[in-house]
C-alpha cells in the first residue's frame, strides 16, 4: 500500500486535531448557557422529598359566623354601668310633672321613663329617702319590685297609694378597639414588568394596605366578636382577610388575663398564647369541625381587635422567562406550567411566536425546539435553598411532576443541551442543493433546495 501524500498527512497531525476540536467547542460553547447552566444539576421533580412540596391553598371555606357570636340570654339582666330610669310620685318626681319619656333613635332599644340613676359599682342605686337599693343581677321586673319594698319597708309610701316606675334608660356598654386591616387602598399594577400606575386593565401584582382604627361601643349582650366585625366595615373578605387577633385589655395584678381563653388552634406567631392574646382563624379545611370557644368570642373592656390582612406573596422568573416578580394567587394553586404562562412564557411554541410586529406569526424554516428545562429555587424551612429540575415537556402530561409554586419560588427557564444543539444547527449550518432539470440548446431550467 502506497503512502498517503505529504498534505493528507499534515491535515490530520495531532497538533491541528487538537485545535480544530478547541475551536469547535469554543464556538458551541459561546453564549450557549445550556451547556454550562448550573440549574440543570437540581434535584429532579420526581425524587423531591415531601417536605419540600408546597402546602395547597385549595379547600378552605370561610368559618361558620355563628361561631363568632354570642346567643342574648332570654332576659336582660341589669349589671354594673347600666343606667334605670325612676320614677317615684312625690319622691323622684311630682304629681303635676309628668315624668321624662325617652324614645331612642334605634329599634334595639326600648323606650324608657324616669330620672337616670346608673348602677354603680357597688350593684347598687342609690335614691332618695332609702339609700341605697341592690339591682344587680336582676331583671327590671325584679329591680322595680325591690324599689317598691325599699319604699314600703320604710313607710315612705302607703301600700294603696304608690306610683312607681323603674325601666331600662341606657344599657351598659363595652368599649373596644376594632383595627381593620383587610380594607385595600390601592392597587398597584404592572404592565411588560413596567409600572403603568393604578386600576386599568394591567395585571395587578401587589397592593398597599391601609389599617383603619375605629372605636365601638357594643351593648350588652352584643359585645361579641361578630357585632364588632359588623359595626366596623362588614364582615371580613376571606381574600383580604387571613385571622382575627384580640389582644386581651383587661388585667389582674397576678397578670392573668380575666378570662383565660384557650388557643384555637396553633400559630407559628410566639406572641399568640392563647391567653392574653387570642388568634382566631377566618378559614378552614372542608370536612374539618371547628370549635371557637365562647370566652375567645366575648369581648370585654379595652379589648383591641385585629382584622389581619393577608400578605402578598409573590414568586419570581428568569433566564429565558421575562424577568419580573408575579403574584400568587390567595386561594389557588398555582402549577409550575400555569406560572410559566403567566409570566408570558412560551410552551411547545415551537416555530411560533407571539410577537406579531412584523405581520406574520411563524417564523421561516422548520422552526425552533421548545425550551423545556425549568430549574425553581426553593427555601427550606431552615432558611437554605435548594434546587429543583423539571422538564416541562414530562410536567405537562404528568401531574404528579407538576408541582405547585410556592412564595419566594425564583423560576429560571432554559434549554437543555439537546435544544440547545438542535437550535445551534439549525441556525448555523444550513445546505444548498441545486439540480439542473432542463439543459437544452433553446432553453435552460433548474431549481435550488436549502435546508433546514
């Protein structure tokens, strides 16, 4: 065999091997990030451990507001701070004064007539000529009974001869502090991750709250967390709304609450005991039975009330995604696919595009490859973060690896190395066939192919 010529054998010496396959992985390397992404050695979707799984939004209903009220008793019994209105003919009143009628304003409250005489501390009012009479605990039947006994025991009056009248002037009151904190002022919203300014028809992420502070008076008998909620705005949003917290005003000197209140259920908030401070959820799991205590509901004086608003929680997109920071829904799940989406990502695109500027929708040739590898950053419970390999193209047909965003998820959307190199070649190799069909000595024809 004779030997290959002096050229051949230069052309494929070590050295120039050597540097023609340099040069070609530096060319393939260049700006490919498929290549040398770090997000593609994650842990894949299908080996992540439970506990690294968001926890679902889905299958909460609001709680049951009878469990935040408090039934009124049958009859109304008289206690500290309530105020009797008297009348005692020739004592607390005359003859030829007809006593003062009081009509409220309100339907709740009954009409009343007499002088006011408030109970006192003590559960005693005090009237002239007998002193002191004990009231509390009794109805008004039963008080304008023992104003009688006091006058007649005491022959201040004749058996035959009285005119005596005791009602209910003004019912005792409890004095709260309702914050609010689910009334949303603002919207601020987000067009192409551009602020556009407030309302339109952009896509709202985010929101500034606004606390309202109110005093309320409750009535006797009405001092319950429902009247209070009502009184103040309505009834919570359980959109807006995540917990109610009621911070306990009045105190011991043991440093007790009055009414020690047992928690409803845990908190991840150390400052909630349960005692002193009391959190009650405005949501529950279906099928799951609540039991609100009576004493956590009864509001008492100086007790403030919380409408906690809920936070919004956000994730973020990048890589081949359009960077920005998106809002999770509040009582949805949101997939990994349904995030890609809202974030304006493209998914099995292929030759397709969404810009449509220059007046056609499907790009030349065969097309792109679909980018497909999706890595999420995640925290752990104990402040790390860990990373998460999916492939879209496996999450769209098995639910099981379509998991659910959580807050503070960083998406980053790449090529795999496949696409990557169907892409590279697509772009930059390209073949040209021409094929002579017709050659004749009047007339000439042919036709070019180019390929991909």
């Amino acid at each position: 065999m004779s030997a290959a010529p002096n050229h051949l054998r230069r052309s494929i010496s070590p050295m120039r091997a050597c540097m023609l396959l340099a040069g070609a992985v530096c060319l393939l390397h260049a700006g490919c990030a498929a290549v040398t992404n770090p997000t593609a050695n994650g842990i894949p979707v299908h080996a992540l451990p439970e506990e690294l799984l968001a926890e679902s939004k889905e299958g909460f209903t609001p709680i049951d507001l009878t469990l935040l009220r408090v039934p009124p008793p049958a009859v109304y019994q008289l206690d500290v701070g309530d105020t009797l209105g008297v009348y005692v003919e020739g004592v607390v009143g005359n003859a030829e004064t007809p006593p003062p009628v009081n009509i409220p304003d309100s339907t709740e409250k009954a009409p009343s007539i007499g002088y006011p005489f408030p109970v006192r501390d003590d559960g005693n009012v005090s009237l002239p000529l007998v002193g002191n009479v004990h009231v509390k605990g009794m109805t008004i039947e039963q008080a304008e009974a023992a104003v009688v006994d006091a006058y007649l025991s005491q022959k201040i009056l004749q058996p035959n001869d009285y005119r005596i009248i005791v009602s209910l002037l003004r019912p005792r009151t409890v004095r709260v502090v309702v914050v609010r904190e689910d009334a949303r002022a603002r919207s601020v919203t987000f067009q192409n991750n551009a602020l556009v300014g407030i309302g339109g028809n952009s896509t709202t992420i985010g929101g500034e709250q606004k606390p309202s502070g109110e005093i309320v008076e409750l009535p006797a008998y009405q001092n319950d967390l429902l009247n209070a909620l009502a009184r103040t705005g309505g009834l919570p949003n359980s959109d807006n709304s995540r917990d109610v917290i009621i911070y306990r005003g009045e105190w011991h000197g043991d440093g007790m609450a009055e009414a020690p209140c047992r928690p409803l259920c845990p908190s991840d908030d150390p400052l909630i005991d349960g005692q002193r401070i009391i959190r009650i959820p405005l949501r529950t799991k279906n099928c799951e039975s609540v039991q609100v205590p009576r004493e956590d509901v009864v509001l008492h004086e100086g007790d403030i009330v919380v409408v906690r608003g809920r936070d919004y929680e956000t994730y973020y997109t990048g890589g081949i995604l359009p960077s920005g920071e998106h809002q999770l829904p509040f009582n949805r799940d949101l997939t990994v696919v349904e995030a890609v989406l809202r974030a304006r990502g493209q998914l099995l695109s292929g030759g397709l595009t969404t810009s449509n500027l220059n007046g056609g929708s499907v790009l030349a040739g065969m097309g792109n490859p679909s980018p497909s590898l999706l890595a999420v950053l995640r925290k752990t419970p104990g402040q790390q973060q860990v990373m998460i390999r999916i492939d879209l193209n496996e999450a769209i047909r098995d639910p099981r690896l379509n998991i659910v965003v959580q807050a503070e998820d960083v998406l980053l959307m790449q090529e795999n190395t496949d696409e990557a190199f169907a892409r590279y070649f697509k772009d930059q190799v390209q073949f040209d066939f021409f094929f002579r069909l017709l050659n004749r000595n009047d007339a000439q024809g042919g036709a070019s192919l180019i390929a991909p």
